[in-house]
C-alpha cells in the first residue's frame, strides 16, 4: 500500500501513496467508521492513519509497529497536526 497507485498519467511517488490512500477509502467506504478506531499494523511513521485522521476527523488511529524509531517519529508527526 505504500509504494502508491499509479496511473497511466501519474509517475509521482507522493501523488501515488496519496492516490492510494484515497482509493482505499473509496472503495472500503471507511467513512461509516467515523467514530471507530482504526488499528495500523505495521504503520511506519504514520503517514497512511494521519491522511485517513484528515479525511475523518473523528476517527482513533492507534498505530502499531517493530521499528521504536518509527513509532517515535509516528508520534511526533501526529503532534505536529
């Protein structure tokens, strides 16, 4: 999921994780969770829950990852929203 979706006409990195992103939300019709709380598995720095956090903004986002570096850098980017 994070490498993106890619199109005949996007070639961006960053477009593509967004694209990938939205398509998810489209097609899993996340939006009737909006006052659930998502678990990311393997979350990395946060990136996915935090542009799902966006999209709803009622949603719990609990992040879960190997990497206590990651899961810290996670932390700091969530405060920095």
């Amino acid at each position: 999921m994070h490498h993106g979706y890619y199109t005949s006409d996007l070639d961006d990195y960053e477009l593509a994780k967004m694209n990938m992103n939205k398509l998810v939300l489209e097609k899993f019709n996340f939006k009737k969770y909006q006052n659930k709380t998502l678990v990311d598995v393997g979350c990395g720095v946060g990136g996915t829950g935090m542009h799902f956090l966006e999209m709803m903004p009622n949603l719990t986002v609990i992040g879960i990852n190997l990497s206590k570096n990651q899961l810290f850098l996670a932390e700091q980017f969530a405060k920095q929203k």
